[in-house]
C-alpha cells in the first residue's frame, strides 16, 4: 500500500469518528435514544426499522457507528502490518480501536438497560477521545507522506529506518531525495525554535485532564436536559453569581470551567512562548487552541440564544460538539508534540 493510499485511509476513518460523534449528538438532541426501544443490534426486533423519526435516527447512528468500527479496524490490521514498525502509528490506531470497541458497549449499555446520566456523559468523553485517536493517526500518516516526498526526515518523528521508497510502505528500492535519506538521520533534525524543556509537557497534559473534565460538565448538561438552567449570556439568569442548584447550578458549573479553560491555555500557551523561545511549532498549536476555545465559548452563546428554536439547537448544538473535539484533538497533539521535541 503506498503511503498516500493509507494517509487517506485515516483521514476516512477521522472523518467516519466525526459523523459517530455528530450522529449522537443528533440522537441526544431529538431524544432518539430509545428509538429502537431495548433492542441492541436489532432496532424494535426488526433489522430494517418501521419509519419513525426517533427509530430512524437511532438506527443510523447505529448504522454508522458499525461501519466506521470496520474502517477502525481495517486500519488498526494496515497500521499493524506497516514495514518498518511504528510504535507512534501503532498507539493511534490501537487506541482509537479500544476507544471504538468501549463507546459501542457503552452506546449497548445504554439501550439494553437503564443507565444513569453521569455514565451517558462519559460515553461522550470516550467517543471524543476514539475521534482524537484518530485525527492524531491521520496527522501522522499526513506528515510520514510529506517525509517521504520530500525527503524531510525532520517534518515527523519517524522510527530509524523507517522511511522506504516514496511508492510503497512496504519497503522496495528507494528512489528521489528519499533515497539520499539514510536510516540514522530519520527524526535527527531538530524542528526550529530553541530547545523545549521538559516540563511542559507536564503543563499541557494538565490541560487536557482539565479540558476533559469541563467536556464532561458539558455532556452532562446535556444528558441531564439542563441547558435551560441559564439563561442570558455571559450572565445567567441576570446573576453574575446565580443559586448554585439544579440545572442552575450545573450549567453554571460548566460555564465557569470554560472561563478556567481558557485562562489555563492563554496561560500555558504564554509559557510555552517564552520558556522555547518562540519555538515556530508549539507557539502555532498554543495560539491555535487558544482561538479554538475562544470560538467554543462563543458557540456556547449559541447554544444559549437558541434554546427556544429546537431547530436550530440541533445545529449549533453540533457546532459545539465540533470546537470542542477539534480542540481537544490540539491539545493532544501539543503534549505529544512538546514530549517528543524535549527528547531530542
């Protein structure tokens, strides 16, 4: 298989994850959940459903889940079989099968028996993380492609001998500047910017654990049909500070790990700035999530303008499932990326 046939592979099976994640967002918003009643894989004991909208929507997100667990794992045997080995490729696609494989028992728990709204939201985490899994495979395979074609053993931390001929990843003659590529410099070029320290790689991973967390606040609201809880935004209910119960107080949970969120990204993406250097590429992933979380808050004022137009809640409800799996996905990709810089 040649290097861009399996980039393409992964970047089908990101954006496969990606419609997974929007199709459950779709089932929770119409409250579709029980569309097929208590029924798993048979939708009402039927394999083809009767026509009703929550039936329907609940047997494509099933349906789509299904084949999108296939590419998943057609991709994990590819990645496996990759001549020379990647432990990098093989962690990616390894894991976004677990993850694949945990949310379909989950989303099966969900329907055969009654399951608590605190286990719905971290169904949520789990698919958000199976989507991070494989966007960070799908960069991956997009990097090693360009390292092949131009011969930059620098553009991607790459295992030592493992760049083979631009037409195959199986090995074969090599030719062009990929050739004049020997097994020892592959990985040896440092990336630009002065050296990163160790540490923040620490920093980063804090914010991805806390990024989970306020993810997890959100699928709850969610789960929970608590979003009415505030109204008016940035303010809720007229309060800068309103009763801390029930729905009031969960979503103004939520909202106040946001403003935490952003906070700990500005901050952090300020002290990778200046304890690398300004090195080109971290500086890049900090600012970028920075504007990530920025557009989600804003999406979250969405969500709140249009609580009253069920319609088009559903939209900019899936807007926000978007951001905040992109922005996860960034953070992820930071961390691993300040890791293996402060190796070299």
């Amino acid at each position: 298989m040649t290097a861009r046939a399996y980039r393409l592979l992964a970047l089908w099976s990101c954006l496969g994850m990606l419609l997974v994640l929007i199709a459950g967002v779709v089932v929770t918003n119409t409250e579709s959940g029980r569309g097929c009643g208590t029924d798993w894989p048979l939708c009402n004991g039927k394999f083809i459903p009767a026509y009703t909208v929550e039936s329907i929507v609940e047997y494509t997100h099933r349906a789509v889940s299904g084949l999108e667990g296939f590419l998943v794992f057609g991709v994990f045997l590819l990645t496996m079989r990759l001549k020379p080995v990647s432990g990098e490729a093989r962690l990616y696609a390894g894991a976004a099968l677990l993850f694949t494989i945990l949310q379909a028992v989950l989303g099966m728990l969900a329907v055969i028996m009654p399951t608590s709204d605190a286990v719905l939201a971290i169904h949520f985490g789990i698919s958000m993380v199976a989507f991070t899994s494989t966007w960070l495979l799908y960069a991956w395979a997009r990097r090693w492609d360009r390292a092949l074609r131009t011969g930059d053993a620098g553009a991607w931390p790459i295992p030592k001998g493992a760049l083979p001929a631009p037409a195959s990843l199986n090995g074969g003659r090599q030719s062009g500047t990929a050739a004049k590529l020997r097994p020892n410099q592959a990985g040896s070029v440092p990336a630009a910017g002065a050296s990163v320290p160790a540490g923040l790689f620490g920093w980063i991973l804090a914010v991805i654990i806390y990024c989970y967390a306020v993810v997890y606040l959100g699928a709850y609201v969610r789960h929970t049909d608590s979003a009415g809880g505030c109204i008016g935004w940035p303010l809720c209910n007229g309060e800068v500070v309103p009763e801390l119960s029930g729905a009031t107080g969960i979503v103004f949970a939520h909202r106040l790990g946001a403003i935490v969120l952003f906070l700990l990204i500005g901050a952090v993406a300020l002290l990778v700035r200046r304890r690398t250097g300004g090195h080109e590429e971290l500086t890049q992933i900090g600012y970028v999530s920075l504007a990530l979380v920025v557009l989600q808050s804003l999406s979250g004022w969405l969500l709140t303008a249009t609580l009253e137009y069920h319609d088009v809640y559903v939209f900019t409800s899936l807007l926000h499932t978007i951001i905040i799996s992109i922005l996860f996905s960034a953070l992820c990709l930071w961390a691993i990326r300040a890791w293996q810089l402060s190796r070299r």
